[in-house]
C-alpha cells in the first residue's frame, strides 16, 4: 500500500462534503502519452505551434457532430443540482470536481469562441480564452471524471459531464496532450489484440493451465478453447479475466456455465480484450478500430453468437455501439457487417451479456446449483456504472439491475442490498473508471471511492457482508487496491460468475 496516499475517514453520515477544500487535487494528474504513444493512435506527439486554432476547430467539429454536446453547454442553469452528486467531489472536497465546476471549464471556452456575448463581453458572461493554463487545468479535472454519469440523473436537464469529459480529452488528444494509460492500452490492442499485450502463445499457456485446474478441483474435463472454427459462441472478456485475480475465477465460472449447458465456445487470440478505451478518450475512430478486431474473429471463427464477460464499458460499448461499429446487432450497413449479421444466429440477442446467457439457462433448469457451497459468503451487490447507466440487459426495463441480483439469489443463500441512493441508477463509481486505473493518480481513485466503501461499511456492520459481487474488470482492479486504505480485506471483491463458479455441480468431484 502506498504509504503516502491516505483515505479519508469513512463518516457515520455519508453525503456532501463539511467543507470546501479549493485546490485540493489540482496538482493530480495522471502521466502524459508519449509522443510515440500519441502517434501509434494517430495523434500529435506533443503541443505545437498553432494548437489553440486546432483544438478551438476540433471543438468546432464536435459542436456540428454531437448536437448534445452544444445543448449541454448552453443548457445549465448552475442550479447545483449535480454539486453533490460526484463521488470525486465528495471524496476531495475540491470545488472543480463539482460535475458543474467541471462542465464550466469548457463551457467558459465554448462561451468565448462560439458565443456572440462570449466573443463581445467576455468576463461579462465568464467566458475564457483558451490558454495554456486553461489547457493544463482541463488535463487535471478532466482526468478526474471517470465518465460514470452518476451527475447526470440527478440534472433536471439531463446534461451529462461525462459527455463533456469526452470532448475535451478528445480535443486534448487531437492537439498532442494525451493521458499515457489510455493511450498507451490502446496501442496494445491495435498491435496485439489486447490491454495487457499478452501474445497469442502466451494465452493458450494460460487457459490450458486454467483447464488443468478446474479438471482438479471439479473432476470434469471443463475447456478454455481458444481460436476453435466452427464454435457456437465467440466469448469476447476482459484480458484481465485471464490471470488477474479476482477476475480469473469469472472466467472459470463462464467456462464452467458454457460446459454445463454443453454449448461449444471460444475464446480469440486475435480479439482477446472486450474492453474499449476509444470510448474513454472520447474518440469514435479508436473505438471502431478496436470494435474491429471482434468483427473479424467473428467472422473468421464463422461462430453464431457473440457474448460478453464481466466488463462494464465494455458491455456500454457492445450494447450501445458494436451493431454500427461492427454489424454485432442491427444496423451496421457496409458490406463486412451485412456479411456478419447474416452469419450470426437471430434467434439469440447479438451481443448478449454473459448474464443474460447464465440466467436464461437457470431460468430453463438447464444448471444445478448447491447454494450451500457459497454459505461462507454474506454478498452484496455492487452496479457498475456503465451497466447501471448505460446499457440494459434482458427484454425489461431495468434488467441491468435485476439479471445479476436474480443470479446471485440463485447461487448464494445470504444476500443483502446496500443503502437506497447508492446501488441502481444512483450507484457510486468504485473510483477507477473512465481511463483512471493507473496508479500515478491513486490518491484520486482512493477517496473517490469514498461513498461506495461508506455504503460497503453499514452493511459490514448491520448484516455482516464480506463479499462485494460486481460486473466489472475495472471495479474489480480499482477495489483490489482501495479496499485496504478503508481497512477491508482486498478479497472481498469478485465477479458474479466467480459466485456462480462455487455453486455449479458438474463432475465427479461434485
Ligand atoms: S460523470 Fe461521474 S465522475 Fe464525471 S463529474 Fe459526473 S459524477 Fe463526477
Ligand atoms: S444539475 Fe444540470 S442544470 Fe443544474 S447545475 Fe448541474 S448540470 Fe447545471
């Protein structure tokens, strides 16, 4: 643990901060890409002359694309309806992590250039030239919004900061200041196929390694095939279900469901990572380049249906955008995703979440569970913001919030809700979202995951909790690491399907 970065103390009742703190983390910022990194995305490598004209144009741009965006910026009232509402605002007490504050930073930019009272009476209606400074301070603040739209539900307009955080990081990154965490996973998949850059060879290792294990524990010939043609399933997952822990016993369990329910799977050296960070730098051509890699082993692997693990943007983005970007769902419309949505099977919802898949089969008998297994386990549930507010899951409203609850009930005999205000549409980010799962900005992630660990701790304490189940590779990275600060054991985080992985009969050994 680091010994430098403090968590805040948990507060018997939870809320907006006592007090401001003005300043508190404008000297947090996560590293900036290097020049090679910048430029493997194409992107300048660094600021140079005549990057104000260009960032000014790019914002132009994306006024005339995103017709939110504009309405966004001209919409607020500054009624301070979102003041409180962000889990870093909460955590720092620093005024400019008021979702608002955040939004004004470009908004005194939008006001000065694309507004007739901004272009005449600048400091009369709190307009800015965009400067160097106001550059630098867009890098900080706009590097601490994990884009998880908690804000935006409690706005009476709707305006979303993180729609805002995405313009600015991809004006930042069109002009030569982009994040090195960001930027950097993403060359990795461009290059190799995944975050990690874990190589093809590398990857079979560690599944046959994963099927040699659950043959031990279970007795049962359970596989993890990778880059099989002619298989039913193509499961796209999170690089860091392949070895990162708690990560990798969801994988174990998706293996296990698939095995059970005898449909024929595989997993892809060439698409080996669901998750997207085009959408965390805001950038659609980034996003549809990594979306692309799925689309070509899909139609490579000539499988039937495409399902996703335990991701939350990940899933934001297959449910959201593969079926434009890649022809996975409807819509698409060039010759490659015609090709693929004839292809795939239409009887089965393209994508479908792994939840969607395991709670079909429970809900036709098609599993058996022992609950008991898991009576170790007093769980509760953690949304991820990008399922919570972003995406749905099955055919009724606010599946997203019932199919993962309704999995966990059928695998786990002790379950509990956190606290109303924290869980659903008005749950908390875990602090780490967004592109900010890097360690150069651990203080931020530690006390923006403040409200989630007050929510976590009355639960501890009423009804004995000790395991957070949540649908996330992100969530589950970013709790690993923040759970000690506020005295919790790194352990008590895992996936849905890691509950699901103890409760499955299959085997021998069962
Ligand atoms: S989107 Fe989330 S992180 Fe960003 S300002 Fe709103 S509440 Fe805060
Ligand atoms: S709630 Fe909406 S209108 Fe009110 S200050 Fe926040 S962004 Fe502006």
């Amino acid at each position: 643990m680091a010994t430098d970065v403090k968590a805040p103390p948990l507060r018997e009742f939870p809320g907006a901060p006592q007090a401001l703190v003005p300043g508190a983390m404008a000297e947090s910022r996560p590293y900036v890409a290097t020049d090679k990194m910048q430029q493997a995305l194409g992107f300048p490598g660094e600021l140079t002359d005549g990057w104000q004209g260009r960032a000014i144009g790019r914002m132009g741009e994306l006024l005339e694309k995103y017709r939110s965006l504009k309405v966004y910026l001209d919409a607020c009232v500054h009624c301070g309806a979102c003041a409180d509402k962000c889990h870093y605002f909460i955590g720092t007490q620093d005024p400019l992590n008021m979702p608002v504050a955040r939004q004004d930073l470009m908004r005194s930019v939008y006001r000065r250039y694309f507004t007739l009272p901004g272009k005449l009476f600048p400091k009369l209606v709190g307009a800015r030239d965009l400067t160097k400074e106001v550059l630098d301070q867009w890098y900080t603040y706009y590097n601490q919004c994990s884009e998880c739209r908690r804000c935006s539900v409690f706005c009476p307009y709707g305006i979303d900061t993180a729609e805002v955080t995405m313009a600015a990081r991809e004006i930042m990154d069109v002009v030569g200041l982009g994040q090195k965490y960001s930027n950097e996973i993403i060359g990795k998949v461009h290059r190799i196929g995944n975050n990690l850059g874990l190589p093809g060879p590398a990857l079979a290792d560690t599944l046959e390694g994963l099927a040699e294990d659950t043959k031990e524990e279970t007795g049962a010939d359970v596989r993890f095939p990778l880059d099989e043609k002619g298989a039913e399933v193509l499961l796209i997952t999170p690089s860091a279900d392949f070895f990162a822990e708690p990560h990798v016993d969801s994988l174990i369990g998706y293996a296990k469901v698939l095995h059970a329910a005898g449909i024929s799977w595989t997993l892809s050296s060439h698409a080996s990572e669901a998750a997207n960070f085009g959408l965390f730098i805001g950038n659609y051509e980034q996003m549809r380049k990594v979306a692309l890699r799925i689309r070509e082993a899909a139609l490579d692997l000539g499988v039937k249906r495409v399902v996703v693990g335990e991701c939350g943007h990940a899933w934001r983005v297959a449910y959201s955008y593969w079926n434009t970007l890649t022809g996975i769902g409807a819509g698409g419309d060039d010759p490659f995703a015609r090709m693929l949505q004839q292809q795939l099977d239409s009887r089965y919802r393209q994508p479908t979440h792994i939840c969607e898949l395991t709670w079909d089969l429970i809900q036709r008998g098609a599993l058996t569970f022992d609950k008991d297994a898991n009576d170790h386990r007093t769980v509760t549930f953690h949304d991820s913001c990008n399922v919570a507010r972003a995406s749905r899951m099955g055919d009724t409203p606010g599946g997203q919030f019932e199919i993962p609850r309704s999995i966990i009930r059928a695998v786990a005999n002790r379950y509990v809700e956190m606290a109303p205000g924290t869980t659903r549409e008005e749950t908390f980010c875990c602090g780490g979202g967004g592109g900010l799962l890097t360690d150069d900005i651990l203080d931020l992630r530690v006390k923006g995951a403040l409200p989630r660990m007050e929510a976590l701790q009355q639960v501890v304490d009423r009804e004995g909790v000790n395991f957070m189940a949540t649908i996330c590779a992100i969530c589950k990275a970013q709790f690993s690491k923040v759970l000690p600060f506020y005295g919790f054991k790194m352990g008590m985080v895992g996936g849905v399907h890691q509950l699901v992985s103890t409760a499955i009969r299959l085997g021998p050994k069962h």
